[in-house]
C-alpha cells in the first residue's frame, strides 16, 4: 500500500504544479480530453498488469490495436455486419490471440518476450495487408451512429471511456484482490513450481490472465478506433504497449511478478498522461514523449529493485 500512497501524492504533486505552471491544464477541455484518454490507457493497462503478475509480459497490444481496427472499420463500411456482431468479433479476436500467447507460453515454453514480439510482428503486418497500407475510417456512420454515438459520448458526465474504466476498474479489484483466481495470479508470480505442486492447475490461471487482458485490450481497441475515427494501419497504437507497461511498472507492478495491485495500476495511467499533457502545455516537442516514458520506466524499475532489496533486508533481520 506504501507504493500506491507514494505514486499517488506524486500524481497529486505533478497535478498541482502543471495547474500552476499552466492554467489550461484545468480547463474543462483539457480535463474531458485527459479523462478520455485516461479511460483508454487505464483499461488495455489493467490487462497488461494482470500479465505482468504472472510474471509474462506483452508486447503486441499496440499491433493488436491496428488489426482489430482495421478489421472494425472493415466488417461495419465494407462488409456490412450488424455493429453488435462486429464490436463482439472485434473484443473477441484480442482475446483468441492472447489465448494462442498463453498456451504457447505454457504448453510449448516459449518466453512471453518472443511470444508477444513475434505477436507485435504478425499483427501489424497483417493489418497493413489487409488494409493495402491504407487508412481505414468510419465515415458518416451510416447504419452504426448509435454505436459511434456511445463509443465518443459521456455519462453522468463522464467521458465513456473513463465511465468504463470506473466499471471495469471495479470488476477486476475483486478479480485480483478479493477471488481465489487473483490470489493464484499472485502466487504464481511469485513462484510458479511451488504453486504447481500445491495442485494448482497454473496453466489455465495464465491462461485466464492472457485472455482477460485480451478482452480489456479488445475493449479498448474499439473505443480507441472511434476516439481517433480513422485507423491507420502502419502508425495505430504504436508503442502503446510500452505505455501499458509503463503504467503498470510505475503503480507498484514488478516485473518480476507476483506484485501489483489495481489501484496502483489507475494511478500509473493516470500519472503518464499528466506527464504526456505536462510536455504538450509546456511546448516541449513531442518527440520527447518516448524520452519521458523512458525515465519513467527505468525510474519505476529501479524503485522496485530498492524496494525489493530493502524487503529481503528486513525478512534477513527477522
């Protein structure tokens, strides 16, 4: 918990030193827009956390981005599908792929490093093929408005992205922290033989992670395409894995698994795109972003390698 008190107040302390440096930052604007994309980041974030649990990682969710908006774009203008059919193939084919991660990942033993490399690869080029390198949009909506309409309108005031990830943020703090199945995420991040031979079935509970964090990425690749209305293959979701693991590094998420929590999580989105806004309203160039996430990273790993040092001081004292 001492993690999430201390990324907190430095969230608050960024917050309050941006408002000051610049007032837009509290502009109705600014915040609606923020909001937004925090909704976005939080939710494929979440995901990526649960995967960083387990002690895996995934590195194709950007490529499954561009496929699963291209493909959307596709099945509502080209090919004519009822939108309901084509939101629930969309959120589907994230979660397959990351099913043929983990089983690949546990019945074949391959590292999740290459695994979801290898994803990033395949997905992205299988997008651009399908597309022709062109970029794919949604037009005038005609036969979907309702569900554009859904997608990039608010409730309660809210923009629909963020009023999901409330939701969904919701769900999964008793997934991980209140459910028999986060307690094994945990445990198997920690030490997956041991959990194994306590009877444990590990492979499926990897499984269900991949697949749950596909589902949140599906989720989110939908409401990503409508927020930019146009896909383009070769750029869409670029790097925004990176982002994910970012977030999720920086709220308390080791890499090498079996720590992390929900909370933390949120407020590691939330952290990122204060920075991100901090550099636009500052005037910063913005290929500087990378540069940014850079540091923050390296900064959340080493943060955590003291912690971790610092905890197996204190268990050779006891």
């Amino acid at each position: 918990m001492r993690k999430e008190l201390g990324i907190f107040l430095l969230l608050i302390a960024l917050c309050v030193v941006t408002a000051a440096i610049n007032p837009r930052f509290v502009s109705q604007a600014n915040l609606t827009n923020m909001s937004n994309v925090v909704g976005l980041f939080g939710l494929f974030s979440l995901g990526l956390g649960l995967v960083i649990i387990t002690g895996g990682i995934d590195l194709s969710v950007g490529a499954m981005f561009a496929l699963t908006g291209v493909l959307l774009a596709m099945m509502l203008r080209e090919w004519h599908w009822r939108w309901s059919v084509a939101v629930a193939a969309a959120v589907a084919l994230p979660m397959l792929l990351g099913w043929g991660h983990a089983w690949l990942i546990t019945r074949i033993k391959l590292q999740p490093f290459i695994v979801t490399l290898c994803g990033l690869l395949i997905y992205r080029g299988v997008a651009r093929f399908l597309a022709q390198d062109a970029t794919k949009g949604f037009g005038d909506a005609e036969g979907f408005a309702g569900l554009r309409d859904f997608a990039t309108g608010k409730f309660l005031g809210l923009p629909m992205p963020f009023a999901i990830l409330i939701l969904v943020s919701i769900l999964m703090w008793f997934v991980l922290h209140r459910s028999v199945f986060g307690r094994y995420l945990l445990a198997i991040g920690r030490n997956e033989e041991a959990v194994r031979f306590s009877g444990i079935n590990t492979r499926r509970v990897i499984m269900g992670a991949y697949v749950l964090a596909g589902a949140l990425t599906g989720i989110a690749g939908v409401l990503l395409a409508f927020y930019t209305n146009s896909v383009s293959p070769s750029t869409h979701g670029n790097f925004y894995e990176l982002y994910g693991i970012a977030a999720a590094v920086l709220g308390g998420c080791s890499l090498r698994g079996g720590e992390g929590s929900v909370i933390g999580i949120l407020i590691g989105a939330a952290l990122l795109q204060v920075l991100q806004n901090l550099v636009n309203l500052l005037g910063i160039p913005s290929s500087l972003n990378f540069a940014v996430m850079g540091a923050v990273v390296l900064f959340g790993v080493i943060a955590d390698q003291i912690f971790q040092r610092r905890a197996a001081l204190d268990q050779g004292r006891h």
